[in-house]
C-alpha cells in the first residue's frame, strides 16, 4: 500500500526519522481505520481520518503518548516528595 506525499510515495508500514526505533503502519480494523505504532515494546492505536496526513498523524500519536508518559512520570515524582 502507498501514500502519495509530496515529492514521492511512501510505503506502509513507514517510519519517522526522528523516531528511529518505532514503526508505523495504516491498518483496517475495528470497523475503521486506524495508525498504529509499535515501539520500546509498546503499541499505540488512533483513528485516522480520510484527510489526515500519514506522518502528521504518526507524529501526533507518539507525542500524546510522550506528554501522557511525562505527565504520569510528574506525577508519581510528586507523590514521592510528599510522602517523603
């Protein structure tokens, strides 16, 4: 399966350059279609919509994950200075 991007085609899955451990791919399931990134021993999912553009999307999941680790992680580092 190929996307067309600007100045070629990507293929599925695809990777981030940034992102070098992770993979990414466009897969139908569930009644919808979804990204999904496998990673660090992780796999992510999100709906993608028909507008949405394949590395936009994927960049978009890794940083919600990214932002909802940091925010966990803040979290139980507060905790332990509290109790402490």
């Amino acid at each position: 399966m190929f996307y067309e991007r600007h100045g070629g085609y990507i293929s599925n899955p695809f990777s981030l350059y940034w992102k070098k451990n992770w993979t990414f791919q466009i897969v139908h399931m569930e009644g919808g279609i979804h990204i999904e990134g496998q990673g660090l021993g992780i796999s992510l999912r999100a709906p993608f919509l028909p507008n949405d553009n394949p590395m936009i999307a994927a960049d978009s999941l890794i940083l919600r994950e990214e932002k909802n680790r940091k925010s966990l992680y803040n979290s139980w580092k507060l905790k332990q200075v509290i109790t402490n």
